[in-house]
C-alpha cells in the first residue's frame, strides 16, 4: 500500500509539473554568417582580404497569467569568429499598460531611430583604422546592452512610443536615457514611417546627446529612405545624413543603393563620405547570400584631435556574406 501511494504522489507531481511547463512557450532560433571582405585601402594595414564570421543563438520563453500579464524571457548567446558571449539577457512583462522590459538589452534609440542604410541587409561603414566619427546617419544608442529599464507605450493608431534608462553605477555619472518613437500610415498606395529618437549620457563636464530622424516610404517592391543624425560632446559636434533604396525584383533577389555624409565641425577637415550597392539573393529557404560593394573616403582631421586621429583612408571594400537562418 505505501508503494502504491509513493508511486501515486510522483505521479501527481510529475503531472503538476508537466502542466506548469506546459503553461510556457519556448522557441529556439539560429543565425549564422560567413563573410569573405576584400578591400582595396590606401592604408597598408588594411589593404588586403579577410575571412570571419557571426553566430547567434536566441532563447525566448514566454508565459500568460491568470490576470492577462504576458511574461517573457529572452537569452541571446553570440560567437563572433570563435568569441562566445551572452550578448542580450532580459525579460519583458507586457498587458494592456503597454511593455516594461528590465535587464541587458538595447535603449529604446535603437528600437525607433530609422537610419536610411536599415534597408540595406549587410552592415556599412568602412573607415580607416583611426577613424572616429560615425559612418552612418543612425542614433548612437550609447549604453549598448547594458542592464536598464524600458517602457514602451501601447500602440496609439500608428504611433508608438519608448524610453529606457541605463544606471551607470552606485559612483557612476554615466547614465544613459534615451526616447524614441514610430509613425506609420498609408497614403496614396505607400506606407510611410517615421521614427525619431534621442539619447544623452551624463558627464561630468558636458554630457553626450545624439539625436536621429528619418522616414521610409514603401510603394509594393520599391523602398525609399532618407535620415539625419546628429551627435554632440565635449569634443564632438557631428552631423550626419543618409540615403538609401531597395527594390525587391521578385525572383528572389532584391538590389539596394545607398549614400552616406558625415562631418565633424569640432575636427576641423574631419569628414566622412561613402556610396555602395548591395544584392540579396535568397538561394533557398532560410539561406541567402549578399555582395556589396563600397567607394569610401575618410578625411582626417587637419590637426590631431582628442584621440590623436590624424590618418585619412580612400578605397573600395567589396563583401561577400553567406546566410542561414534556423
């Protein structure tokens, strides 16, 4: 008789159990990418071709209360050419309130800035190896993928609206806050979105701001961008625009142009300029390749700036990425 009851009360238990994990949702997801970079620099150090590659993998886990709250936890894990990292860890609890997530992921500049190169699948910028202004006309999210607090709007129509904040520390004074939002509407067959944010990062002289905005407008296969980015310091005042277009050919492949400016007026001459066109073709289901091919031109500053740049760089960086998606 107590055998009977043993096995019966680990029966209930392991029933109990399998009910309550049966309450969570779990998804598993990959990507992976396999690049070969050719570039043709006036800089000997970085003239020349390479290899290397970026993984990831995502854990998301998601779970409905009794009172309509949606829990939800995501782990992402990163390798880049052999370097594995826990490169995002947060939950989010989400209801009619909107969504609050807490831990290590993006500001919400990241969320709703619109750069005109996001319709571009493979990553710009090329500089030389002491460049340091911006090579793209998005938000400079700043605190990266550190822990912080964001709370997201609900949806109003097509407007939606975030803020995070990013504690630097019990002695830091390097906060971070940051504020975005995203328009979308129809008119005349298109769809037109804008997004917008901002960010500043506390100093203990004069505090970082950079600020995005941009639109795009998408006609069936044919996208269009245009942005303007800014970023200011204690010895930096860069300004930043950008355009881009997409079209989608239908067969698989999707061609893209695009062209970025960017100046900074506090290194007097420092200016950066580049122009590129990509093709995406999807080899098959959850497999794409993408070749870019980017003019570039790095003008160093005339004299030496806070981080003593004063090498400039000219050339061509062509790229070859291999994609998978599981």
């Amino acid at each position: 008789m107590r055998k009977l009851l043993l096995g019966t009360t680990a029966l209930a238990a392991a029933a109990t159990l399998t009910a309550n994990a049966a309450l969570a949702d779990v998804s598993i997801s990959g990507a992976h990418e396999f690049r070969y970079n050719s570039r043709s620099s006036n800089l000997a150090a970085s003239d020349g071709t390479t290899f290397d590659t970026d993984g990831e993998v995502t854990f998301k886990f998601s779970n409905k209360t009794d009172s309509g709250l949606t829990i939800a936890h995501e782990v992402q894990l990163q390798s880049d050419s052999g370097d594995t990292v826990i490169d995002e860890s947060f939950m989010t609890i989400s209801g009619g309130f909107g969504k609050v997530m807490l831990g290590d992921d993006d500001g919400v500049g990241d969320n709703y800035g619109l750069a005109a190169v996001d319709l571009i699948a493979e990553e710009t910028g090329t500089t030389g190896a002491s460049a340091t202004i911006n090579t793209n006309s998005d938000i400079d999210g700043m605190s990266g993928n550190a822990p912080k607090i964001a709370y997201h709007l609900p949806a109003m129509g097509g407007l939606t609206v975030g803020a995070s904040f990013a504690d630097s520390g019990a002695v830091g004074s390097t906060d971070t806050t940051a504020f975005g939002f995203r328009y979308t509407t129809e008119a005349a067959g298109s769809s037109i979105t804008i997004g917008g944010a901002t960010a500043t990062t506390e100093a203990t002289t004069t505090d970082k701001d950079s600020q995005n905005l941009g639109i795009k407008v998408v006609n069936g296969n044919l996208s269009f961008a245009l942005s303007q980015g800014t970023e200011e310091a204690a010895d930096e005042d860069q300004e930043h625009t950008g355009a881009a277009i997409s079209y989608k050919m239908g067969n698989g492949m999707t061609i893209g142009a695009y062209t970025v400016d960017g100046e900074d007026t506090l290194d007097a001459g420092e200016e950066y300029t580049a122009s590129g066109v990509e093709v995406q073709y999807t080899i098959a289901s959850g497999l794409t390749a993408v070749i870019i091919v980017e003019d570039y031109e790095y003008k160093a500053p005339t004299t030496a700036d806070a981080n003593g740049t004063t090498t400039g760089d000219s050339g061509t960086n062509s790229r070859l990425v291999i994609k998978a998606s599981f």
